[in-house]
C-alpha cells in the first residue's frame, strides 16, 4: 500500500487534534505515516499516533529542528519524501504548515495545494472558496501532492495503526538556520478550551455593542464550557482580540455547538463557522441571514436573552 506522510503538529509533547484528522484523512489514500519534528516525543504521543492509524511514526526528534523557524521540517520532509517516495504528504493549513508546504513543494519540485477542506480518491483536494460560495477540486499533477488541509475539515476517528517508530536524522543546510528562534514566551491559557478544538463555541458580533458587554457572551461560554469566537466587527472595534475571530480571515471552527450571538452571518462569517453540528442564533432582527444557516434561533435582544439563556443553563447544572 502507498504510504501518505502526515506531518504532526504538536505542542508539549501533546499531539494537536489536527494532526488526527489528517491521520484519519490519510487512512483513506493509503497508509498513514506519521512524521514527528522536534523534541517532545513520549510514549503518549506514540499512542495516540497509533491510536489514529499511524503505521509507521518517523521521529526527528533534534533540537536543532525547533531552534529555526520553518525552514528545518520542510528540509525533513524533503528527506523523507526522496527516501520514501510517498502517494502525497498532508500538512496542516495553519500559517507555519503553509509555509512548510510551499518550502516543501520547492525542494521536491512538487504541486501544491493550500486550505484544502477534504482530500478524496487519486488525491483530489476539495477547496472552498469566496466564503464557502464555490467549491473546487484539483489534483496536483507534478511531483508528490503535497496538500495542507484546515483544521476541523473532517471528524477524526480512531482506527489502529501499527506505529512503527523509525529514527529519523536530518542534515540541516546552512539556508534552513536562516532565522534562529531566540525566545519563546508561551501566551497565558485561561480555562476556555482552545478555539479551533471547542466542542461548544460562543461567539458575539457587532450586536453586543462594546468590550465590556462581552463580560455576557465569556459568562454564557463558561457556563457551557465553551470557547468564546468573535465576527470581524468585534474584533475590528477591538472589543475581543483578533485571535478569537471567526471566519474566512480568522479562524475555522466545527464544534459540535456553536452559538453566534448579534451576528448577522455574513459571508465571510460564515466561511469559518458552517460546519458546526448545530447552530444556534440570537439576533433581535428576524431577517438575519445567519437564521438561514441556524438550526434554533431566538429573535429578541441579546440583552435580555443572554443573561436568562446563562442562568438557566446554570441552574441546570
Ligand atoms: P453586523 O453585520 O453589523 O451584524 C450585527 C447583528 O447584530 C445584526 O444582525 C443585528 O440585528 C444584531 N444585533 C444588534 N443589536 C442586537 C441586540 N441588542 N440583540 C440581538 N441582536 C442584535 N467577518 C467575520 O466575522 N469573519 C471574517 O473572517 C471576516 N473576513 C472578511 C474578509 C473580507 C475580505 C471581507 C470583505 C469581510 C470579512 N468579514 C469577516 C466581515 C463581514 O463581511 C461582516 O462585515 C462581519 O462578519 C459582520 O459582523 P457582525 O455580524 O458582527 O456585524
């Protein structure tokens, strides 16, 4: 069976969920290889891997990959990919895993496609674009396909690999210690879940009118256990950070619940949010387009509706 590199994103030795949904990706193109760059590899890791159909798991597990920006795994994947000769190598589609691709595609002389939101037979990439209006296939017809898919694109689901744990040494050039990574400072984590991997997201548009009234959406996210997203408009006024935003130029979520409060579903919102399980909406205008997309709705003010949603779903608890 072809083998299909998948390059493993992972934080702390944690392996990001991402990183299982191409797994599970890979498994339907042949089989899955996972490829670990950088320190930080533990049995747990390993198991998860496996866990997600992994067959084999290339470890380079050098320092020196994490201590320059970018360049190094691409120049490991080049490696892997002469030795290996895979059916395609999947990425993610986050900023860093863009680059790696495109670095990647030079190297081997490959084709390449970016922000895929599935992958099927002969590596075909399906690609959703101008805010989800038109959807594209292509298949890359030089080299190996090299594909970066975005996060949340498809359900991961277990299914056994072997994990075949198989060292890997990198030679690194001169060009990949271009830029030396000299500090890290790693961004507080408050209780919320991480946006892009909340199974329930809460998110406020320009209907909440100011930075303190999001105090109600952060009230109504933890009494959910959920993240908290914002439209363009919030965090254009910068009444939430633009880190939280949801949308074609912010973030993707596909929570299994997401509630999109004073939002009025544009496009380009909708671009990020669509794929949720379920969507709830509250605007107090019932000619919102986002009451297309929604499978409950509440036409009233959030002011009033927020706070009485909040303590309900507290009282339940
Ligand atoms: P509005 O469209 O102004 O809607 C506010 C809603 O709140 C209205 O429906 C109103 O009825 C409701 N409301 C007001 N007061 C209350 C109340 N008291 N109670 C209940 N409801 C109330 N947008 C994104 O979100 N994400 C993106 O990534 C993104 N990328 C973009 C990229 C490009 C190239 C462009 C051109 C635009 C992009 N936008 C994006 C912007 C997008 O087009 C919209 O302008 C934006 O999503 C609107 O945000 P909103 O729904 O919060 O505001």
């Amino acid at each position: 069976m072809t083998e299909i590199l998948v390059l493993v994103e992972h934080v702390d030795g944690e392996v990001k969920k991402v990183t299982l949904e191409l797994l599970t990706l890979a498994r339907s193109l042949g089989e899955p290889s996972a490829v670990w760059a950088g320190p930080g590899y533990t049995p747990e890791a390993k198991a998860r891997l496996a866990e997600y159909g992994a067959e084999k798991i290339y470890v380079a597990g050098a320092a020196e990959i994490a201590d320059y920006v970018v360049a190094p795994k691409a120049e490991l994947l080049a490696q892997l990919v002469a030795a290996a000769s895979p059916a395609a190598v999947l990425i993610a589609s986050t900023a860093e895993g863009k680059e790696i691709a495109g670095r990647l595609a030079i190297k081997t002389d490959s084709g390449v496609i970016t922000d895929a939101v599935g992958v099927g037979d002969g590596v075909t990439a399906d690609q959703s674009i101008f805010g989800g209006g038109v959807n594209v296939k292509s298949r890359v017809t030089r080299g190996t396909p090299i594909v970066a898919v975005r996060p949340n694109s498809t359900p991961p689901q277990p299914s056994a690999g072997a994990g075949a744990e198989e060292q890997v040494t990198v030679t690194l050039s001169d060009a990949a210690r271009g830029a030396k990574v000299v500090d890290r400072v790693k961004q507080e984590k408050g209780a919320r879940p991480e946006l892009t991997e909340a199974a329930i997201v809460v998110s406020g548009g320009r209907g909440v009118g100011s930075a303190e009234n999001f105090a109600l959406i952060e009230k109504l996210a933890d009494s959910l256990g959920a993240a908290v997203g914002a439209s363009r408009a919030a965090t254009d006024a910068q009444w939430y950070p633009h880190q939280f935003q949801v949308g074609q130029t912010g973030k993707t979520v596909s929570p299994q619940l997401y509630i999109a409060v004073g939002i009025s579903g544009a496009i380009q919102h909708r671009a990020g949010m669509q794929t949720a399980k379920t969507i709830m909406a509250i605007n107090k205008d019932p000619e919102a387009p986002i009451f297309e997309l929604a499978d409950f709705g509440v036409v009233g003010d959030l002011f009033q509706v927020v706070p009485q949603l909040t303590e309900e779903i507290e009282k339940r608890k």
